[in-house]
C-alpha cells in the first residue's frame, strides 16, 4: 500500500493521515509546503535542499538512501513520518505534548506542551491547523528578563510564526513556541509549560534545545497544532423567510 492509497471512493479528498496532509485521489502530487510529492512517481518532485548551501544536503555516508535527495523517509515510509519534506513540530492540545520530527520524517522527541492562554489575551488559544514559521533555522533571543530561566520566553528564546489571523479575526505576530515560567508559577498556579502565555506554545528547555539543535541543518518549516481548538464555521448570512 503506498502513502496514500486508501478505500475512500472517488472525488473524496481522505483525512489527514500520519502525515497530516489530506491526498485527494484525484490531485497528484501533494503539496507537502516545502516541496511536492507525488503519489504516482512514490518520490518528491524536486531534490531536498537546506537553508546552508551543500552538494547533498543532509547526506550521511553511511547510508546510501539519504543520498537520493528525492526520496521520502529514506524509502522506509512505515518508520515514521515526513510533514512537509523538512523538519516541523506537531503540537497536541489534548495530550499536551509537542512532537519533533526531522526532514527524513524520523521522531526527534517528544516534549510536555501547553496552550493555556492568559484570560486577557484576545487571541484565545490556537485554532487547529498549520502554521508556517518565520524561525527556521535559529530562535528569536530575547536578552534581559524575558530571557532567564524563570522569564515569559526563557533563555532558548521563541520559534514564532509567521503572521496569521486568528480565531479573534485579528491579525497576530510573535506568535510560537518557547519555554520560560520554569519554576515560576502563574495566577492558577501553573509552572513549567502549563504556565499562561499570550498565545504561545510553552515548551520547556530541553525541548527548545533540541529544536534550535536540529534546525542548524534542518530547517524548521511549520507547526502543526491538532485537538486545541476547532475553527468556527462560516456564519450564514442567508435569511430563511
């Protein structure tokens, strides 16, 4: 079975799959935002590449599979998972986790995540969905206070997004995923991750340290926020007379 064979009758896009990006049988390749893949060819359209300049990027001579810059998961697509053909981030409200994964679709870890939005803040916590992101290869550092240990960004500083309109109808930046808050508790009581932001994602060090490790060769392209909260349907503006 290839990535996205499925029993779903023609004309039907499936459901986002393990690697959240619904295929319609009818639509080849898949857009996969940093490159495409095609479903008939089993290959990426066009070759890997990295924000450095490198003959085969991401190659390791002890493994001739990453040579081919046009294959998917190192031709082992059962051994993980590759979002968008480099590295991304899969946020889970419901388990409150934050997972990394590499270009090659390899799980890089796994780390405790919340989205627990301060009361004041309009934008509420996240809408379903992905989100391109602005840092891709390094964090936003925030020197002074912001930046300690116990600081709203913490020492590893912020991946933000890129600017989006959320679930207030406002336009938001500075957006993203960083630690901080690590022993400092806020008005509920919350330290550590769960600690309130202004919409961010609260990780905690060890996670943005693996994050800011992996995209020096693997750019950060995208964050995937899944079971946190479900856009509003569009309003009806017809009148039932």
């Amino acid at each position: 079975m290839t990535l996205a064979e499925t029993f779903t009758p023609a004309n039907q896009s499936t459901p986002p799959r393990p690697t959240t990006n619904p295929h319609s049988l009818d639509i080849d390749p898949t857009n996969y935002r940093a490159r495409y893949y095609s479903e008939n060819d089993a290959r990426f359209m066009s070759p890997d590449w990295s924000a450095k300049v490198e003959p085969v990027p991401y190659a390791k001579l002890d493994d001739p599979q990453s040579l081919n810059l046009y294959g998917y998961m190192l031709d082992s697509p059962l051994d993980g998972v590759d979002q968008d053909g480099h590295s991304t981030l899969v946020f889970d409200g419901k388990t409150h986790t934050i997972t990394l994964y590499s270009k090659s679709g390899a799980k890089l870890g796994t780390y405790p995540a919340y989205n627990n939005v301060d009361s004041h803040a309009s934008i509420g916590k996240l809408v379903n969905g992905t989100y391109p992101m602005l840092d891709t290869t390094s964090p936003h550092l925030h020197p002074g206070p912001e930046g300690k240990e116990n600081g709203a960004i913490g020492p590893g500083g912020i991946y933000r997004m890129k600017r989006f309109k959320g679930a207030d109808g406002k336009p938001h930046s500075g957006v993203g995923v960083h630690a901080g808050r690590a022993t400092k508790p806020d008005l509920a009581g919350r330290s550590g991750p769960a600690h309130a932001t202004e919409g961010c994602i609260r990780t905690n060090d060890a996670g943005i340290a693996k994050i800011t490790a992996t995209v020096k060769t693997d750019p950060l392209t995208s964050t995937t926020v899944e079971n946190n909260r479900t856009p509003k349907p569009p309003r009806n503006l017809t009148s039932n007379r």
